[in-house]
C-alpha cells in the first residue's frame, strides 16, 4: 500500500503496457520459464496464466481525448456504480456530484486527467480497504485526491480508491503542474474505484450501469 508522486510529468510509454507493471510481469515470466525449465509444467502453466493476467492488466492502450471546449472525461475504465448529488465539505467545499466507476481486475487501469488546466492540491489519506463498490468506501478507504482547475477557474476533483484487492495507488502529479484532458497521471492496483466531484455548473452525461472508457468517456459537461 503505496501512495507514490513523481515529480514530473508522465509520459507515454513505448509499449503499451504500463511501465508500473514491469517488474511484476518480467519476475513472472522469469519463474515460468524456469518451472518449465526444470520439467515442472502444472506450476509452469500457472506460473504463465498468471504472467497473461498481468500483462492483461498492465496493458495501457493509446488514446485520444474527444475533443472540443467544456468536456470532462473519465478518469477511469469501468462500470458507473453511483451519481449523486451531495454536499461536499472535503474537496469543493459546496454541492456537487459525485460520480463514482468501479474498476475490476479486468479493466485497463490506467488513470487519465478528466479536463486540461492546473493541479491545485493533492491529499492522500491512508485508509481501510472495503470493497471497491460500496459507499463507505468514498470516505474509508485508502485514497488520492486531485483538486484541480481548468482555465476558466472551474473547478473539479478526481480521487483514486484503493479497494479490497487494491495496495498501490501510483500518482505523477504534483500541486502547480499543468494538465492536459486526457492524459496518462497514475494508476492502482489491483481492482479498485475512481470517484470524481463535479460542480453543479457540470451537466452529468453518464448513468448509473454505464460503462466508462478512461480519457474517451465524456462524463460531463460544463453549462
């Protein structure tokens, strides 16, 4: 359970995998080789599942935001579990709505920027670990949170969630640093949540059952 910020700007990697990922994936393959090396092939052919899953996990396809003024885009791959409007006294100080996507194992995890403009703040909060789709889990569970504003002053917040299989959140951003919609910022493993608080000048596009592309999606809109 590792809550990292580099202090540079990510940038698009040569494969598309998810640099976070290499180590994991290349021990795996090394110890499939080896088990089937030595003739052990039931350990080896686990051993090889294992490495597909985590290569499938890693994977970090490239992607082109949808262009045009006003977009806000998911921050994350997965289903919409909630959207709901609240008042929030941690991150915008006001109403806004919360939409919350849970990510599965299955899902691409890397995280990208909702809306170009500036990171003002980021606060991690070490946490419990509840199931990634329950409601206690926004306030519980191990997360990191990026205020931010785009050029216009608007403001918004996407948090990552750590869930119940989840022990890393990875973060690239620092307070001060400019961000453009759409790109790659960090990523958590393994199963996870991303929540993103919106002001009641966003118009919600998305519904409770959808399914969210990260850095495609449009999840609102500005009015």
């Amino acid at each position: 359970m590792v809550q990292e910020s580099h202090h540079a700007t990510p940038t698009a990697s040569r494969l598309p995998l998810a640099r976070e990922g290499y180590p994991l994936m290349g021990g795996t393959a090394a110890v499939t080789l080896v088990l089937w090396i030595l003739g052990w092939t039931i350990p080896a052919v686990v051993a090889l599942a294992l490495t597909i899953f985590l290569v499938s996990f890693f994977r970090d396809p490239q992607r082109t935001p949808p262009s045009g003024p006003g977009l806000v885009v998911s921050p994350a791959d997965g289903r919409v579990i909630k959207v709901a409007r609240i008042e929030d006294d941690r991150f915008l100080h006001s109403q806004a709505t919360l939409v919350s996507i849970f990510m599965s194992p299955l899902n691409v995890h890397v995280n990208r920027i909702p809306a170009s403009g500036r990171v003002l703040d980021i606060r991690y909060n070490p946490g419990k670990y509840f199931r990634a789709f329950a409601d206690k889990a926004s306030l519980d569970n191990e997360q990191n949170a990026v205020l931010m504003e785009d050029e216009l002053g608007r403001q918004l917040c996407f948090v990552q969630i750590a869930g119940f299989l989840a022990r890393r959140i990875v973060c690239h951003l620092r307070p001060g640093v400019a961000i453009e919609r759409g790109q790659r910022y960090g990523m958590i493993m393994f199963g996870s949540r991303a929540d993103i608080y919106l002001p009641p000048a966003a118009h919600v596009r998305v519904n409770v059952g959808d399914r969210a592309r990260g850095g495609l999606t449009v999840i609102a809109e500005w009015v």
